[in-house]
C-alpha cells in the first residue's frame, strides 16, 4: 500500500491531530444561512494562518449534505514542475495528521489511458495547494474516495471534457486557486475585484496572473454554465486582513459555491 505523506503539515497547518482538529471544528461551528447543497468549491490554499478561514466558510457548506457525496474530484495547479497535461498520483493514499484518504483508483485508471495525463507521485509529493483541502474535508465528509489531479499546461476546455463524465450526482469538484500575488494591498483589492467580476459573468477567461488556479477555475466555469448551475461568493479577503500578513506585499484569496439552485446567500 504507497501512502503520499503530508508535506506541509507543520508549516501550511497544524501538524498535531488534536490541534488541527479543534481550529478547524471552531471554523466549521458558523452556522450557513442558506439551503445551498453544493455541486463544487473554489477554495484558497494558502497557509491556514492567511487563508483558512476563507476556506473554512466554503467548506461549511458539505455539512449538511455530507453522506451525498462518496468522491472528491480535486483540482489545482501545480507549483514545483512545469509539464504538458495534468499529473495524477500512483500512490493509493494521501495521508493527513487526521488519517488517510483512499485515491479513486478507479478514476484514475478512467483517466490514465488519455496523452494529457501523467502518473507521477514525483509531481504530487511537495505540492501543497491539494494537501491544504483534505483536513477540511476529512471533517465535512463521511468516507470519500480522492481524485487529485494537479495542472501545468492544458487548456480549460480539454480538461472540462475530461472531468464532465465523472462529475457526478454523488462527486464534489473542488477548485483550489488564490488569486493575484504580492501587490500593495490597494492595488490587490482593485486587481482581485476584477477578477471576481470576470468569474461572476462565467467568463473562462482568466489568467494565472489572476489566479494561479486559473486554470481549474476556468474549466469550471465552462461545465457550471454548460449545466445551468450557479455560482454564490461566501468570503474575499486578501492577506493584508490577517494578523499574519502585512499590506505592502499581499495575496488575495476567495471561496465560492456552486449549485443547481440559488438562494440568496451570507453577507
């Protein structure tokens, strides 16, 4: 059995069960004020210092509908290797300091036989932006199967084709993306705003100077609007409003919900 150890507990988030349990129990503990059942997620991942709660208030969501969804499609870009397609693990497990998370082997193998998917626990092993998400869903969800796919050079619609067919009734699609990256703290609001508007209007345009996420976001855009599906912003904020951050060098980050119905949302 090859399990992908965590890479980045300790350092993205608490590596002590027991501590990483309570922060994120305390952020799921909001109530939602709307009877949204979420079909997808766009979620930062940064560190949980900067972008947690962010998270947190998207993921809050899966609560009541938690026994619904049996896999997790993941999506995020990749950030230590650059290559054609997208990258999928051979390892059988992703491990969290909250236990292990078994990989949909069988939508791996659906996927493996096409030219833009690569096998590769190299790709994934140091990759922080899927690891980020799985504390919170591990506390969300009842059991689920993971299928991490990491993106470098593929375009937005190929890889909608490829995931249409396995978004299904009972799959969560989740996003993991931040958006612009170390501008003064005036200029990331007006940069980031912009990008929200462009993603609002389904416009699958966006640019990994939006987002470094951007594809994943845009092949979402692209299946959302192709199913009628719609799109509720839960929570912007940018690094600049932590404790931990300063304003002259910030990150923006967001969290969306995507549904087959709309309600009017959270403040």
């Amino acid at each position: 059995m090859s399990i992908r150890a965590p890479a980045v507990a300790g350092r993205f988030y608490q590596a002590s069960p027991l501590g990483l349990r309570k922060q994120i129990q305390q952020w799921l503990a909001e109530p939602c004020d709307a009877e949204l059942i979420p079909r997808a997620l766009i979620v930062p991942h940064a560190g949980y210092m900067f972008s947690g709660k962010v998270a947190a208030n998207a993921f809050r969501w899966l609560k009541k509908a938690h026994s619904q969804y049996r896999k997790v499609i993941m999506i995020g870009p990749s950030h230590h290797y650059a290559f054609d397609g997208c990258a999928l693990p051979a390892d059988q497990y992703f491990a969290t300091p909250l236990g292990e998370v078994k990989i949909d082997l069988q939508g791996v193998e659906k996927l493996s036989h096409l030219n833009d998917i690569e096998i590769s626990d190299r790709i994934h092993e140091l990759e922080h932006c899927l690891e980020v998400q799985l504390p919170f869903l591990q506390s969300c969800l009842s059991a689920f199967t993971l299928l991490p796919i990491l993106t470098s050079r593929i375009a937005p619609a190929r890889l909608a084709e490829m995931i249409d067919p396995l978004w299904q009734d009972d799959t969560l699609l989740v996003i993991s993306s931040d958006l612009s990256h170390y501008h003064p703290y005036a200029d990331a609001q007006d940069i980031d705003h912009r990008t929200l508007t462009v993603i609002e209007t389904f416009d699958p345009s966006l640019t990994p100077q939006q987002a470094c996420g951007s594809t994943g976001i845009n092949t979402l855009l692209l299946l959302a609007k192709q199913r009628g599906y719609f799109l509720t912003q839960i929570e912007y904020k940018n690094s600049g409003d932590t404790e931990a951050g300063d304003k002259e060098r910030v990150v923006g980050y967001v969290s969306y919900l995507v549904s087959a119905t709309t309600q009017t949302g959270p403040e």
